[in-house]
C-alpha cells in the first residue's frame, strides 16, 4: 500500500486538493514530486538514515516532500510554524537535520534557523536559502534506486518545557508494507480506496501528518485546509462529499457556537467517520455533536510516542460517557504515588504496559522519566472502570493543590467553556499565601466588548451552579487569545507564567 500503487492504477485520482486555492495534485503528480524529492536528497549526499527538516505551512508540496523522503529511507522532522528562531533552532540542531525546506512566508522565522547543509525555500527568496522549486524541476521523475523505507521523527508540542523528537527504529521492510497505523485505522474508521479525507489541521503534527498520509497508502483524496474556519468545513464536507476527517475539540466548539441556521445549511450526510484526539472534550460538546451528526464520531487517545492506544465509538460513548475507550496497545495500569497498582475507579497516573518502548531522540534522561516498571506514561490523570474503559482526569503537572485539596482543572474548564459568551478558557492554580494556590480562570471571550466585571461576575455564578466550590474560581482575568496550539493543547505554562514569580 503506497502512493506509487494509486500513481499506476489511477493516475489522474486527485492526492491533494488545497481548500482554499482549489489546487489540485493527482496521485500522478504525487508519483513525480515525490521521485524527484527523492532524487533531490540523493543528489545533496542524503543516505538512509539521515534526517531532513520542513518547515513549512500547509502547502500542495508538502506530502510530496514527505513521500520523497519516506521512499528515501530518511528520517523527517516536520516542525511548529508557530515557533520562534530559537525554538524551531533548537529542533533543527537536535534532529540532526542535514537538509532544511522552509517556506518563504515564514522567512523571518527561517533567515535566523541553524545553517545545515543544504537549505532551500519554498515559495519565494529566504536569504541564505535555495529555491526548492528549481532544484526539484532539475530532477528525474523516476524512482532512486535504492528505496527503503523511512519514517517521521516528530517532536512534542513543548507545553511543559523543551520539545522531545520522539524516534524509532527504520522498517526493513519495502517501502509499500502494511504498518500498524495503516492497519489500525482501516479496521476502526473504514478507511478504504475512494474516501475523501478533510484535514483541517497543520500538518507538521503527528495524527494530521500520519492520517494523511495513511489516505494517501489507500488511495484516497486528502483536503487540505490551510487554516481551519468552522463554517468553511462545514463548506467543505458539503463540496467534496467527505466520507472521513479528524478534529480536535476546540473544532467542534468552534461549529456549536456557529448559528443554528449556518451549522443546519449544509449536507454533512457523507461523513463516514469523524475522529477525534488530542485534547480532552467536554462531555455536553460531544452529545451535542452526536446529535447533530449522528453515530460517526470515534474518539481515541493516544501520544505522538505511540506506546498505547485506546479507542471509543459513538455508540461506546453513549453507554460511558467521558470514557476515551479500550486499550488496543498496551495494557492500562493506573499508579499512585507510591507506585501501587490502583484497582477499577481508583483514581492515579496513567501507564501503558506492554506496548512498543518510548525512546527520545538524544534524552536519555527523559526517557527515563516516562519509562518505567508499570510501561510509559505522559503525565495524565484518571482511572479505569469495572469494564477496562479508561476516564482521564486531567495532566498531573496542571492539578492545582489548594488548601491540601488536589483540583483537577480540566472539569472547570469544560464547564466554563459552554457558556455562551466564552470562545476558550484556561484554568490554573495561582500564588496564595494562605492555601498555597488558588484556582483563576483566564477566558477569552467570543465578543471582547465583553470583557469586564459583568462578565466575570456572571461566569462565577455559572461556575458555582454546575461545580462544587473548592473546584470554583476564585477570580476571572481575561485575555483576547489564549496561546493554543493549532493541535488544540493549551499551552498552559504561557498563562501560569505570568501570575507565577520568576524562580532563580
């Protein structure tokens, strides 16, 4: 299963379409563009086992640029466009990077990154930067002589600290096998020859990249958002009749705050399968959205790491609502603090036993951190109930310890977040010289005019109606755009930070 197939079997199949620009790569093109990345990483010295840098916003050569090195054996490393020049640096230098593609809206950024071997620029002039455009349309179409089977290596979003590459090993096996991802979604989700795949998402992240990719290994057609606008997917799903996408749950906030007579205007009846992950999603966000799209939505969770994997349908979630599913990699143990296994609906620290290792491109020390006896865990929080579906709390490093009580954020959060007036919300522990911390929210409200003690007021009695008070706000500061990643994390350090004094 592989692009090359779909290239020989149906050539003028569209691969990519862009949704904005309309622009169209058929699994034809894909076929050349990714030979001639190929043949371009050969030419610059590439072998297997190097790694490559891109640095790009959604773009129509971006897979290419990825199946090219896919079918290289190399190693690529999508990076944040939302970085700084010393943050995506700092990825550019870890990983090794022997090659850099960057796009030229985002050469301020790129004029300041590290000087790898060979940099190029896609779309325009960055100084000190070869147009890729040219260097590729010197290149052969055919395939390299040597393919072998490369993979990403993709770094952790950084919301607590320096980003992780997350690696493993090179397959040896040809370049069109069946790999586990492949498998586990054509099972789950009925991906298959034909589909239409809507990618609202940036793609240097983990599940856009790997999805779309894996439509690509069945032959589908992946529609690319370049920025994701809650009426233009919904646009979208009606225009192309798609049959499968993935979203995270500030997505789906974004459509239920829509008008009802724009969310009812358009034909959604295609949709197959709408998958779910990143970020926890409040439990009245999705029974409204299976309400209005019915049973085709699936929920998983899982790390960019891969060491576990649990799954949940619609119909699942109806019977356990909040659940994240069944482990189908891994066996779930949830650990106290004292390293003791927690029987069912006791709450502790998620593991996953038994599934494939984690291991972090040059940390051996944070490795460790995450691997242990009981299998590797990300820091999350919940329990496991009588019939093996797993619950998340929230993430140990954002439970607020106020007065010795253990709050968990992520309940407020979800409760904030469905009143009207509110567009995101993120809710942290702050200095207290009598409980040591106390619970604050930050939200961001739909309408700035808004913000102000009225509305403040009003969303702490909204807060006090639905939560007990320990798990209240004690106060409401507001901001007009909290730093979310466009994966849907919040990057909740950004906001501790400034209420937090500076530690030496």
């Amino acid at each position: 299963m592989h692009p090359f197939l779909h290239a020989a079997n149906t050539p003028d199949l569209p691969a990519v379409i862009m949704a904005n620009s309309g622009e169209t790569l058929s699994y034809a093109e894909l076929e050349a563009r990714s030979n001639q990345a190929a043949q371009l990483y050969r030419a610059c010295g590439l072998k297997r086992g190097d790694v490559i840098a891109i640095f790009l916003e959604n773009h129509i050569d971006y897979l290419p640029l990825c199946w090219g090195a896919q079918r290289a054996g190399l190693i690529f490393t999508c990076i944040s466009t939302k970085l700084t020049a010393d943050e995506a640096g700092y990825i550019v230098t870890d990983c090794g990077a022997k090659l850099l593609v960057a796009g030229a809206s985002l050469g301020a950024v790129a004029k300041d990154l590290p000087a790898v071997s060979h940099r190029f620029s896609l779309g325009g002039d960055i100084p000190g930067y070869q147009p890729v455009e040219a260097a590729l349309a010197a290149q052969p179409t055919t395939r390299i002589a040597d393919e072998s089977s490369g993979r990403d290596m993709l770094y952790s979003s950084g919301t607590t600290g320096r980003p992780k590459g997350i690696i493993g090993p090179l397959s040896e096996s040809p370049i069109d096998h069946m790999d586990a991802l492949t498998g586990l979604v054509g099972m789950l989700y009925s991906f298959a020859p034909g589909m239409v795949y809507l990618s609202p998402a940036p793609l240097y992240h983990a599940a856009p990249l790997r999805y779309c990719m894996s439509v690509h290994k069945f032959g589908g057609t992946v529609i690319v958002m370049e920025k994701f606008d809650a009426e233009r997917y919904l646009q979208l799903i009606e225009q192309y009749r798609v049959t499968h996408s993935q979203v995270v749950p500030t997505m789906f906030v974004k459509m239920l705050k829509l008008p009802e007579d724009v969310r009812q205007k358009y034909d959604v009846s295609s949709l197959k399968a709408v998958i779910h992950a990143a970020a926890p999603c409040p439990i009245a966000v999705k029974e409204q959205m299976i309400g209005w799209w019915g049973p085709r939505i699936f929920e998983y969770y899982s790390a960019t790491e891969g060491s576990g994997f649990t799954a949940i349908s619609s119909e699942e979630w109806l019977n356990k609502k909040g659940s994240v599913g069944k482990s189908l990699l891994g066996e779930i143990r949830v650990i106290d603090d004292a390293g003791n296994l927690l029987p069912p609906g006791r709450e502790g620290r998620i593991f996953f036993h038994g599934g494939p290792p984690v291991s972090y491109h040059n940390s051996p020390e944070k490795t460790r951190e995450v691997q242990g006896p009981h299998g590797a865990t990300f820091g999350d929080i919940g329990y496991v109930d009588a019939d093996g579906y797993l619950f998340l709390t929230d993430r140990s490093s954002y439970m607020i310890i106020s007065g010795g009580v253990n709050v968990y954020p992520q309940e407020t959060e979800n409760i904030l977040v469905m009143h009207p007036k509110v567009a995101d919300v993120a809710v942290i522990g702050v200095p207290n010289d009598e409980l040591g911390e106390e619970v604050k929210a930050v939200v961001q409200p739909r309408d700035w005019a808004d913000a102000g003690p009225e509305l403040a007021a009003e969303l702490l009695a909204f807060a006090r109606a639905h939560l007990s008070h320990i798990k209240c706000p004690r106060s409401i500061d507001f901001d007009p755009e909290l730093p979310r990643h466009d994966t849907g994390k919040l990057y909740k350090r950004l906001v501790k930070d400034r209420y937090w004094p500076r530690q030496a």
